[in-house]
C-alpha cells in the first residue's frame, strides 16, 4: 500500500497541495469574518449563513455551464487565474459601506468560479498521480483542508476579535493570492487533458453520460445530500453561538482530519464497503443533541464526533473514480464538488430560513434527521431495496467497482 510520504516524492504533488491548502485557509478567514460582518449588520441568521456558504450555491450554475472547461484549459494558468480572482474579490468585500446585493453578488461570481476550480485542482490531482493512488492522496488533501480550517478558523476567530470582521476578510484575501503564487511557481506547464471547445452543449452532454447510470446517479447523490445537508446544520454556528462558532468550527475540522485519517490510511479493504453509509450516518446522529441546549464542552464533542463521519466521502469518491473514463475525470470530479458546494448552499439557506423561522436548534435538529433519513434511502438502494435506482441497470463492467473494493462492494452495489 502507497503511504503518504511517497505521495510527496510525486513530482507536482507538492505545490499543488500547498496550492489547495493555501485557499482552504482563505475560505476558512474570510468566511468567517464576511458571516460575522453581515450578521453584525444585518442581524439575520439567514443572511449570515448565506454569506458563509451562499457562494456555494453559484456552483451550480457553474456545473451547467463552465465545467467542459475543466478538462479543456491549462491547469497552471487556471489555478492561478482563479486564486488571482479569488484574491481581487475578497479584497472588496472588505470595502466598508458595501451595499449587502453587491457583497451577494460578488460571492455569486465567487462560486461560478469555484466550480470551475474544482474540477480542475482535482482533475490535475488524478493525472498528477497514478489512479490507483488517488483517494490517498485526496485524503491527504481533506486532512490538509482539516488543519487549515482548524488553524483558519481560530485565526479567523482571532482576527474578528482583535482586529475587525474586514480584517480577516482581508486576510482571507492575501491567503487567495499566496495561492496563486504557488500554483504559479511550482506547478508545471501541463496541456490540457482534452481537446475541443468547452461550451454550455458540452457540459451537458457530458453531464447527461456521467448521471446516465442508477450507480452513478446514487453515487453523486451520497456525495451530495447527506452531507450537505450537515453542513447546513455547521451554517447555524455563528447565529446559535456567535462568540463561540470559530471553536465550533475548529472542532468540526478536527473531527473531519481524524476521520479522513483513518479512512485513507488505516481502514483496511475488507471493511471499506460495508462502513460507506454507517460512517455517513455518523455525521447526524449527533446533532439532535443541539435540540436540548447542550453545554459548550458536549456541545463540542457532538460537532467533532459528527465530522468523523465526513471520512465517508472518500469511498464514495472511490466509487466514483471506479466509474468514470480517466478523459473525463476532471469534469467527473468537478461535478462532485459542485454539486456537493451547492447543495451545501442550498442546505445552508435551508437552516438559516428555518432558524429565523424558530431558532438555530431547530434548524440543526431538522437538518439532522432529513440527513440520516436520506443516508438510509440509499443504503436500501444500494442494498437492491430502495427507489433510487438499483436494478440491472447498474450491472456490468462500468459498475465493477476499484479493484480494492472486493466482493463487498459487487455484493453491496455500492454507488
């Protein structure tokens, strides 16, 4: 088995790692501070999520539109493009006075280009390193978005205190550009991994052939629902506890680092499986708690036991790379990650509506059991017994499964 160490003798690994965890940190940064500015301002629970996460739902309309060019642009120059953008924005959502539509409008242009970035960051990522090697080196990757938000969030809770929510605003903005200097100066000059025209026709077309299968379609819908629907829940942090959501936060990043750890390292192939949707399950079956008003140190310990469960997604991600040509694995990959970010918005307009409605618990214990109810679904679905599309259809080569995957997964049909 491929250890991490040797993912860091891979040529190119290296600067595109420190590329993904530089805008990890700035997200975390600038986030933050954009939330607690808004609902300083504004005092809506809604609106504090939407700026949190509400870039997020632009994602979507990236992923119908821009994503046959994730596979069509040079990587090192739209790395750097994006993070160069990324950088430019956040710096004006920091300009005092901003009317709240132009701060929404901005992160709506924020999150087109998201969806882009995505599908080309991760795309590189699979050519960068041989397939078989790639969900160790997508868990290294969320292990490095764990600690940076870890360390973001604390920073960012930091900064909001000592400085100012546009202070760390501002600092999320220099983190963008630090990415861009990075993907610049470490990144090769790769060609693109596909030819032809990147159009509005083209991302549909290959949209329509990546969702043409029952196990496919299952496998972007765990990849999105489940947990979107508990990161709706995490948008609630600032209104429910708004001197306490970067600890929050940093707690849920940890929880998130400790279960891709053990997912990508040391779960051996025979459990990976059968633990696919009991470990999604775990992502909400704390949360209810919220329902009774816990004490900060419970309240802590559900949200970092809750994230473990985010180390679900790299067998789903398995799964996924199993069942798509390595031509399309950038736009393959960047639909996962738009569809995930905008049913990650959508989830967190969901609880912000819902907590202005009656209060953040509320919204986090509903959120909470719509998630787990959606995580048994698909487990009967994959088990033969649901709705969601199992059946011949999904027999055959392109269902096969990695070839770590074993008899539990052509048992399971997992998708």
């Amino acid at each position: 088995m491929a250890r991490y160490r040797d993912l860091f003798r891979t040529p190119e690994f290296t600067p595109l790692f420190l590329t993904g965890a530089a805008h990890s940190a700035a997200q975390t940064v600038a986030g933050l501070g954009l939330a607690t500015l808004v609902y300083r301002v504004t005092g809506s629970p809604f609106l504090s999520a939407l700026a949190l996460f509400g870039p997020a739902l632009a994602q979507l309309a990236g992923a119908v539109t821009l994503l046959s060019a994730a596979d069509r642009l040079p990587p090192r120059a739209a790395l750097g493009g994006i993070a160069l953008f990324f950088a430019a924005a956040t710096a004006v959502l920091a300009v005092p006075g901003l009317p709240t539509g132009a701060v929404f409008a901005i992160l709506f242009a924020e999150g087109l280009a998201a969806s882009l970035g995505g599908g080309v960051r991760y795309g590189l990522l699979d050519e960068i390193l041989p397939r078989a090697s790639y969900p160790l080196g997508r868990s290294i990757v969320n292990m490095a978005t764990g600690v940076c938000q870890i360390a973001g969030f604390a920073t960012g809770g930091l900064l909001v205190v000592l400085l100012s929510p546009r202070g760390a605003v501002l600092a999320g903005a220099g983190c963008y550009l630090l990415a861009a200097l990075l993907a610049r100066g470490g990144l090769g000059a790769r060609p693109p991994r596909a030819g032809g025209r990147a159009s509005v026709a083209e991302t549909w077309r290959t949209n329509r052939r990546l969702c043409s299968t029952p196990a496919l379609r299952r496998c972007y819908l765990a990849l999105w629902v489940p947990n979107g629907l508990i990161v709706g829940c995490e948008s609630l942090f600032v209104p429910y506890a708004p001197e306490r959501a970067g600890l929050l936060f940093a707690c849920g990043a940890f929880g998130m680092l400790v279960g891709d750890t053990a997912v990508g390292r040391f779960v051996p192939t025979r459990l990976r499986g059968r633990l696919r949707f009991p470990l999604q399950a775990l992502l909400a079956a704390p949360f209810p708690l919220f329902a009774l008003d816990p004490p900060l140190p419970l309240a802590l310990g559900a949200v970092t036991v809750s994230a473990i469960g985010y180390g679900a997604s790299l067998l789903h991600q398995e799964r996924l790379m199993a069942l798509v040509p390595e031509e399309l694995s950038g736009h393959a990959l960047g639909l996962h990650a738009s569809g995930m970010l905008a049913f990650q918005g959508v989830s967190a307009a969901l609880a912000g509506a819902l907590a202005q409605l009656a209060s953040p618990r509320t919204g986090m214990t509903l959120l909470a059991v719509a998630s787990l109810a959606v995580t048994y679904v698909l487990a009967r679905a994959d088990a033969g017994g649901g709705p969601v599309g199992a059946g011949p259809a999904d027999a055959g080569p392109a269902d096969a499964g990695p070839a770590d995957a074993g008899p539990v997964d052509a048992e399971s049909g997992r998708g």
